[in-house]
C-alpha cells in the first residue's frame, strides 16, 4: 500500500512540474521543500524564497551595481582559486568564470531582485549571486537552468566559501569601487572651488566670527577654504583603501576555515590580487575579522566628514547671499527658481538648500552604521546588508550633490566687491590693527567711537592719534591686513 501511495506521490510531482515547465516555471528544492521559479529566471529558489520575504525597502542588491559587480569579481576569484588547487574541475571553473565576467560587464543586472534590508548576514545575496551564476554557466555549455547535478549553486560556485567571508569581502570592494566617482566629484568641485578663489584673490572683503564683524580678509581665501576641505576629505578617502582591501576569504562560516581546502585562502587572496590590482591581504585572524567592522566604521566615519565640510560651505554661502537688502550681501548664487508662492521675486538659496539636506541624510547614515557595525554577537555580525547600503547610498548621494553644487550653484557665484570692501573698512574689528602701536585700551576707544558715530576706523584714530596719515593707510590697509601669512588661496595641490 506504501509503495503505491509514494507512486502515486511521485506520478502526481512529475505531472505538477510538468505542468508548471509549460506555464513558464520550474521546480527546485531546498531544505524546506519544493518552489516553482520563473523558467527563464536565472536565479534560483533561495533567491525566490527571499523575493517573497524580505518586502520592505523597495530597494534591492540589483539597484547597487557596485556591490553586483564586486560579489562577481569575488566569486570569479574564488573559481580561479579552486581551479588552480583540482578542487574544480577546469571546465567548470572556466564555465563559472565566464559567467562572472558577464556579471561584471553589467549583463544580468535584473537578475538581482533581493531586498537589501534582508535577514540573514547576506546568505540571499550569496545565493542570488550562486544561483545566477550556475544558471548562466549552465547557459553557456548549452544546458538548460537549474541543471545543478552539472554545475551546482553551493557545491561548485561556492565551493570552499561561506556567506560570512565572501559577502564582507564584497561589500568592501563595493566601497572601494564607489570611491572613484566620489573622488572625482571632490576633485572636480575643489578644482571650481580653487578657480573662484583664483579670480577673487586680491578681492577684499570682511571676516567674520561667532555672526559678528572681525577682521579683513579676501574673497579668494574664503573660497580656498572650502578647496581645502575638500583636499583632506580626498586624501582621507584615498587612507581607506589598504583597510578595506583586507578580506577574510576562506575562512568560510566563523573563522574557522570548515570546508575550505587549507590551501584556498592564499591562492584565493593571491587571484583577487591579480584581478583587481589592488593591494588585497588576508586578515590577521580569522575569527576576528568576521566580527570587526573597523573599515566599515572609518569608510562611514570619512563620508561623514566631507559632508560636515559640504555642509560648511552650504550653509556660508547661505548667509553671504542672505538679503538682498537685510542680509550680509556678500555674493549672490545663481537665481535657480522662484522662491516663494506669494512673495513676488523672491528667490531662494536652493542648491545648498539641497546640498544640506543630502548632508543631514549622511550624518543619520553615520548613526545607522555605527549602530549596526555594533550589534555583531558572538562569532558574526549579521548586518553587513544594511551596512554597505547605506554606505553605498550615501557614497551616491555625496556624489550627485557635489556635481550639483559645483554646476547648479559654484560655478555662477557673483561676488559683489565694493560691498565686500565697504564692510572691511567699516568693521570695528580693525583697529586691532593699531593695538602694538598706540595699546589696546586706545584702540579699543576709537573701535567704540566709530561703532557710535557710524564712522570708519581710519577716520576716528586720524582724529584721536598723532600718527601720519601715510602711517595709518599702511596699518588699515584691509588687503595688507589680510595677506599677514602669504596669499593661501594660491594653493592649489
């Protein structure tokens, strides 16, 4: 009777998957059971389990190319590796291989519909990139999908690997990846940055500290420093590459190296060396590499200090284009739009506007990082996938709002001189100037008189001193006063 139920049974499953093959899906099996997966999809049923889970972010693995890209990088590195020790056969190796560079050079990209925010340390992220991988070597030697018994998702495409040190691996490569058009974009908006200053170098204009009027300075040294944020905030980033060039391959599930040929992890690293160009390393330890999130931290931690520096000169530019007839008037960035709904000609800062609020998403990036980069118990850290998201997200975001800042608003800044100047020789500051000639308390008198009698400080100490007239051009002289150290806007490297 058994015997009859399980043909029965075994009758029934043919005919189901045969049905299903004709209304365009096929069947595969996991440790759960049986699922139907889309007959022309090359991903494969861990990858269809987790379409069905994780439906929560709208965003998926697919929408960072970066991380696609570098995921295949690492399993190509990996199929090399197992190659080179017979733990493949050459064939299928080369099949795998073949199949991630099609990956790399951006073709089934809308294979990878996974949800970033997704449980499981990035065990669906591994598997997408398994299953995707099979399937198209499948293709390639003329097999058809889901052919495993010829090139399997786990036994031959993640051979001696674990989720646990190939998707770390990837993720930091990701970074890196996304760093050179982060870079560029810095570059680019220093390099605008260092002409505005180059054409406003002899400009002068008033300094200001705590909102209140200080001492002279140039228009040129203004925009210089905002140059040379951006000059740190390169070479910072550049300071991070070694760091994450550190991976952990064949350490496999803990640290442990379970499943992996003791051989695999040098021949591995070696192949990823060789692929990249960049100077990959094996961690230290093993186990305690699985668990450290330090690249990650300081790769957040960079990103959020060029926007700090971003949200500097947004939010200056701002208040020097304040007005037109109360404000400090300084400059004025380019009119982009309309600014109010019923206030005729009104026009408002909005690129840096915009510039500040991509600064505010990085800095709630910076504490989503932090807090995930800390809940790593035990031997794992299960949140890789909300890590490189929203690293990679806000790597993106800087790079759009720079390009943005530096077309949309840099570029068009008109300086107004005569304001910049009139403010210089009218700031009480400046008779700081005369403290080592005629003492503070004297100077600090005529500083008071001016301020009371709405006279410039030049014209008060004519009064109050017996210094010649030649002698008090050269103490007040508001471009002198602003060179005391050199002429640093024409820094330029």
């Amino acid at each position: 009777m058994n015997d009859m139920n399980e043909s029965s049974d075994i009758a029934n499953n043919a005919k189901t998957a045969e049905a299903d093959a004709v209304a365009g899906f096929r069947i595969e099996h996991d440790c759960i059971g049986e699922l139907a997966v889309p007959a022309d999809a090359y991903w494969g049923i861990h990858t269809q389990r987790a379409i069905g889970n994780f439906t929560v972010s709208n965003t998926t693995d697919g929408d960072h190319p970066s991380l696609i890209r570098s995921y295949a990088t690492v399993k190509r590195a990996c199929a090399a590796a197992n190659a080179e020790l017979g733990l493949i056969g050459n064939d299928k190796a080369a099949l795998i291989e073949r199949a991630c560079l099609d990956i790399e050079n951006g073709k089934l990209s809308d294979q990878f519909p996974v949800d970033v925010l997704q449980g499981g340390a990035g065990t669906s992220a591994n598997m997408n990139m398994n299953e995707v991988i099979a399937n198209r070597a499948l293709e390639l030697a003329g097999r058809p999908r889901g052919d495993y018994d010829f090139i399997h998702p786990n036994d031959h495409v993640n051979h001696s690997q674990s989720t646990n040190d190939t998707y770390p691996a990837a993720c930091k490569l990701a970074i890196v990846d996304a760093l050179h058009p982060l870079i560029d974009a810095t570059e680019k908006l220093r390099k605008a940055l260092h002409d505005l200053a180059d054409r406003h170098a002899n400009d002068v204009k008033l300094g200001r500290t705590q909102l209140q009027d200080a001492v002279p300075m140039t228009f040129g040294q203004e925009f210089h420093a905002f140059a040379s944020f951006l000059k740190l905030d390169m070479a910072a980033m550049e300071r991070l590459v070694p760091d994450l060039c550190i991976l952990n391959l064949g350490a496999t599930a803990i640290g442990t190296g379970i499943c992996a040929d003791l051989r695999f992890r040098k021949a591995a690293t070696e192949h990823m060396r060789q692929i990249t160009g960049l100077p990959i390393t094996a961690a230290p330890d093993p186990v305690a590499a699985m668990t450290d999130m330090s690249a990650y931290i300081a790769a957040s931690a960079v990103l959020k200090n060029l926007a700090i520096h971003l949200k500097k000169a947004a939010d200056d530019l701002r208040l020097l284009n304040s007005g037109p007839r109360a404000g400090f008037g300084d400059l004025k960035v380019p009119p982009r739009q309309a600014g109010s709904s019923i206030m005729p000609a009104k026009v408002n800062p909005v690129i840096p506007e915009c510039v500040d609020q991509c600064c505010f998403t990085v800095f709630g990036m910076d504490v989503t990082v932090n807090w995930a980069a800390a809940e790593g118990q035990l031997q794992l850290n299960a949140f890789d996938p909300l890590i490189v998201h929203e690293i990679l997200s806000g790597m993106q975001l800087m790079t759009r709002a720079m390009d943005m800042f530096r077309t949309n608003c840099i570029e068009g800044i008109v300086v107004d001189l005569q304001a910049g100047r009139e403010h210089a020789l009218r700031s009480p500051s400046i008779s700081a100037a005369l403290n080592d000639v005629i003492g503070y308390e004297a100077a600090s008198a005529i500083s008071k008189e001016a301020v009371a009698s709405g006279r410039t400080i030049r014209e008060v100490a004519a009064e109050q001193t017996d210094l010649p007239a030649e002698e008090l051009d050269r103490l007040l002289d508001p471009t002198m006063l602003s060179r005391r150290l050199g002429q640093t806007c024409r820094e330029r490297q």
